[in-house]
C-alpha cells in the first residue's frame, strides 16, 4: 500500500499530479520550492492558483522551509521541480532523508541539467548526488561493517515519468495515459495505487529512453509555436502543412536521438515520445514560447517574460544543453537533425526564422 | 520537359495542385467530374469557389462532358477524384486514351475502393481497369503480330501521392512537402517540374505504403473530431492529453497495418504516415466528421450532411471497407488494432462514444 506520498514542487505538474493520487486515497504532502511559496500559500485555501482548480482535502501545503515536515514518514516521492532546480532540490532531499529505509523517487521533470560542470540527464545527476551521499555517510561511519550500516547500499533507482499529460488537462480529469519508466520491481509494485480510471499508467522497461523523450518533445515543440508565430497572423487556419511537417521531422529526429544515446527507438515511436511531443507541440509552455519568438520576441527576452509569469520554458533551457549533450554519441547534429540545428540557430544565433525554415524545407523533398 | 497535364477532379486537392503546377508555367486542364460541374462553372471566372483563392491564367476548365478535350494531348495526369468515384472515372479516362503514347498517372485519390466486387486499394483497381483496356484492344487486333500492335503493352504504373498536404494550405502556398511513391523511373523523372519552393516532393520506393497510409489516416482522424466533439463544449481548451494519445495510438495501428498489408514501416513513419495524420487531425474533412458525430450526430446522417455542402467525409468509407480488406492479412482487428475497433463500433455499431473510448484506454496502461 501507499498511504502517503511528498511531491516536490507546486507548480503545474506538481499540483496536476495529486489529483490521481489523492482521488485514490493517498495523502499528498505538496511542497513548494523557495520559487513556489506564492502557489503554496495560495493553494491553502484548497484552489490550486495556476491550475484553477479546487483540489482534494487529503492534500496538504508545506512551504519551503517546512521540507523536514513534508518528508516525515515518507518513502514515495514525486519530484516536479524545474530542470534547473532539480539539482539543488534532490541534493536537498537526499540530505533530509534517513537511509534505514528504502525510497522511491518518480521523477516529473523534464530535460537535461548540468552538474558539476557536466550536461547529464537528470536521473544521472540524482544517481550521483544520491551515491556521493551514500559514500559521505560511509565515510561517517568507518568501521562498521557492511552489515551493520544504517544505510541500505541498494542500487540507485529513479523512475522517469513520461507520455501526453498536460498538467491542466490531467487537473480536469480528462483521460490520460503515462508512461512510468523503471527498471525496478519495487516501482512497478507501487504503480498500481496511483492509477485511477482517468490516469493509466504504462509501463516501459526503458527510463532513459523515457527521460530523452521527455526532454525533446520540449525542444521540438517551440517548432510548432514558431510557425504559429510566424504565420498565425496572416494564415491563420491554412499553415497546418507546415506545422505536421515539422512534427513529423521532429519524431524522425527524436528516433535518432534516442536510439545514439542509449534509450529504444520503440520507446520514440510509443506514448513517451509521439505522444508527449503532440500535446506539447498543440498546447505546451514551449509552443508558446515559440509563438513569441516567432511573433518577433527576442528569444532570450521570451524566455524570461514567460518566467517572470511563471512560466517556464524548459525547451530554450534544454535546446541549449542538448548541442554538447549530443556531441558525446557521435551524432552529426548538421546533417542527421537539421531541424534541431534550425531551432539553434533562430533561437541562439538569431537566425531569421521564415528563411532558415524555408532552408531546412528546401532539403526535406527535392 | 512537361508542358500540359490534366487533373481529374476540381474538388478542393484537384484545385489545389493546380496552384505549384501553373506557378511552374505547366499548362493545367482542369476537368471536373459529373458532381463538380457547379465548381467548374464557379471557377471559370478564375476563382476556385472551395478554396476560395484566385487560379493562375494557365489553368483551363472543363465540365464533366468535355474529358475529350480536357485530355487531348496530354500524357501527364492527376486523379484527384473521391475514393468512391475512383474506378469509374479511371474507366472512362483509359476509354478516351490513344495507347500508342505512354501515360503517367499521379493519383491525389485515397483510399479502398470496392471493384468488380472487391475491396481493393486504389491503384490495384486501376490497374485491373487498365490491363482489362489493353487486354481488349489486344483482342480487337487479334492477328496483329506483338511488334505492330497499336498499344504498349508497357507495365502499368500509378504514382501514389500523399503526405501532409492540406488543400487550402498548399492553395495559400505555405512550406508544403508531399510524397510521390512509385517504381517507375519515367514518374520520378517528371517530378522535379512539379515542385517549386513551396511544394517540395519527397520520394518514396514504396507506393503501396503510400496509398496504405493515406487510406489509414482519413480513418484515425476521426477520433481526434470525436474528442472535439464529446470534451469541446465543457472541456475547452483541456482535453489535449487524450487527443495526443489517440494520435499515438494510431501510428501504432498504421505501422502493423502498412507492414501487415505490404508496405514499408518507414513510410508509415515518416511524412506519408505521421504528417499526413497529423494534418488530417488537426484540420481534415475526416476530424470534422467526427465532431459532427461526437456531438450527438447519427454517424450515417453525418456523413450525409457534409455531402450535401460538399464535404466528403472518406473516412467514414474507408472504415467500412478497412474490415473486411485487413481480414486478408492475418491481422487481429479486435486486439492488434483496438482503435480502429473502437472506432468502427462507434461509427457503425453506434456504441456510446465516451464508453467506448474510456474501455481502450482503460487497456493502455494499467
């Protein structure tokens, strides 16, 4: 059974997610990160502020200062903080937790973070913070053998939550389907208390094909929001060629991408990739911060106006990483992602956006 | 060179290929079938009343009883009639030819198409239609030696024409790429005075994987109207997860399909497969069909109403003859392609929609 669980972050995906869990009986602990007291003291009242929607009384608020509270007496956890938080958050986590028990970590974030200086997937970056904590608490405690440490050695283990789930549209409790990818049985085992008739959960023996996905829909998505920008106002009804081209190109890319860095293609082609890059793509944060910049925004300017909103556009971020992320697995990004090297060029390099697409559509048929 | 083709069918796709053809300084003959006549006269004056766009001047038009004229001296043709009035037409074409000239057919028609009382793609009932022709003239002049015969006994070959390329998108001469499947080097070898900078071809070795497709796609856009219909009214604006997931899900069902059925898997994901789905849902005829449907509309009366405003719903057709012609290929309909089950109880087992839709989705993840 689960009785209790602790999401970290209070944003969309962090509100959406305690509406299958608590309709299920589970109590929430919602905590919000230092960017979050604002939605955490609004959503005391029981009205979540971003989803705009009342949520359950098995839900409770804990601020950032209250994580010791939010985290007592749990072992599941739900993290949907920023990528860019996300280091900072779980070492924080990590650093609060009693390593007598056994912790399951299902990760809602998105994308690729750097840590120490590296650009690694977040799972990565939580292994090694959560070892180096291991190995830190070891230390402490030199001499005691193997069996008598209060930590428990076993392996490192983070499930990366993916597939087309919109955070409001998971808030009004429209059908939905998630992607849990583990390789853990004690993850799958806790699968089955989350679900409800509106939230399946399917399940993919492929994490890091999940979390690759998750971060490239992000990126591909603006792709979307640049056409709507660019041709929105004059066309508007009569560029959908142009929008399911760029799609289409940005599964084809996904595929490779997923396949050189060590996810399954199957993975790409099912929920976690085609999928989540849909919703994204039709009504995500980063369609819409594509739509700024194509509407003539300067990119960096569209990202932080949309954060100064709350909005966070995790494709700008993650587009940025992706370039030497990428470069590792030998892929030539030029000639085999031309999509996503237009998108670093209109949004790093200030390419104009009409002509660098109408480039990249020349060398797609002949 | 290719200085004059005919396009058979003034409907919206028949009127739009005229646009990259006469921007390309080819004459264009357009004839209209028995039902476009008033879309003839309409676009006589040089406006096409469908797409509601000016005509190039090098487009002519010809009423349904002038095909005579509409044909002389061309050996370039685009079908661009509906799936249901495809072998018909292609009868009366190859009826009017002069056999001693090679022909390429590029056909815009999707679809099955019933003939001689069985359910066929498209191109397999033209070439029964064209193999039938040549057969009788051979039997016409019966003594003739092989040599002298007027007819060249030339293997039949047709162009299937598809990716995502919206009628009045490819009219307002947005970024458009289309696939041309075919085997035929002479076909190929006109391709490149078709495209012009906004209508790119993208070839294809797999013509079959091509009609398969576009066959396929009618038919799954259909879901995607059906949420528009059942979550629009209260649900605006989120209902994107489900939409999203019955998009993957239909990629899903159109790889076995195309692959079941003698196509490539490639095709299926790339422009010809995803894109041209992806348009369909987003803005095709098919979509609007089932918003109609799932707005309470009897599916049949449905199909009928957008008739009548000439709006032809193919999907609702293609359903219908899609059961019985995978029966051929060893495919479990019921548990390999679920959406397609779904979708045919919906439309003509009259299942309740949202029952119908929650009992799939309640089996994609557990």
């Amino acid at each position: 059974m689960v009785n209790k669980v602790c999401v970290l972050g209070a944003g969309y995906m962090g509100g959406a997610i305690t509406f299958p869990l608590s309709d299920n009986g589970i109590g929430v602990n919602l905590w919000g990160t230092w960017l979050d007291d604002d939605l955490i003291s609004g959503s005391i009242g029981g009205f979540h502020p971003r989803l705009k929607k009342p949520l359950n009384k098995n839900v409770k608020f804990f601020y950032s200062s209250c994580l010791k509270d939010a985290i007592s007496g749990v072992d599941t956890f739900f993290i949907a903080v920023t990528s860019e938080g996300f280091p900072g958050v779980f070492e924080l986590l990590v650093d609060n937790l009693d390593f007598s028990k056994n912790y399951c970590f299902f990760k809602l974030t998105k994308g690729l973070v750097k840590y120490q200086g590296k650009i690694v997937r977040a799972s990565e970056a939580a292994e090694s913070i959560y070892k180096k904590h291991l190995k830190n608490l070891s230390g402490n405690i030199k001499g005691a053998s193997e069996k008598n440490r209060i930590y428990k050695p076993a392996g490192f283990a983070m499930t990366s939550i993916g597939g087309p789930v919109r955070a409001v549209d998971l808030a009004s409790r429209i059908p939905t389907v998630s992607v849990y990818g583990s390789n853990t049985k004690a993850a799958f085992d806790k699968i089955k208390y989350f679900t409800t008739d509106y939230y399946r959960i399917h399940r993919s023996s492929d994490p890091a094909g999940v979390e690759i996905c998750s971060t490239f829909k992000n990126i591909y998505s603006i792709a979307a929001g640049l056409c709507d920008g660019i041709y929105g106002r004059n066309f508007k009804g009569s560029y959908y060629n142009i929008i399911a081209l760029l799609f289409n190109q940005s599964v084809l890319e996904m595929l490779k991408i997923v396949e050189a860095a060590g996810g399954k293609k199957e993975t790409a082609i099912s929920f976690a990739g085609i999928g989540d890059l849909h919703v994204t793509s039709a009504a995500g944060r980063n369609r819409k911060y594509g739509e700024l910049v194509g509407s003539g925004d300067d990119p960096a300017e569209a990202y932080c106006k949309m954060q100064r909103e709350g909005e966070y556009g995790e494709g700008y971020v993650a587009l940025k990483l992706s370039i030497p992320w990428l470069d590792k697995f030998g892929l030539d990004i030029e000639k085999e992602l031309p999509l996503l090297s237009t998108l670093y060029r209109i949004i790093y390099k200030k390419n104009d956006i009409k002509k660098a697409l109408n480039r990249l559509i020349l060398k797609m048929g002949n």
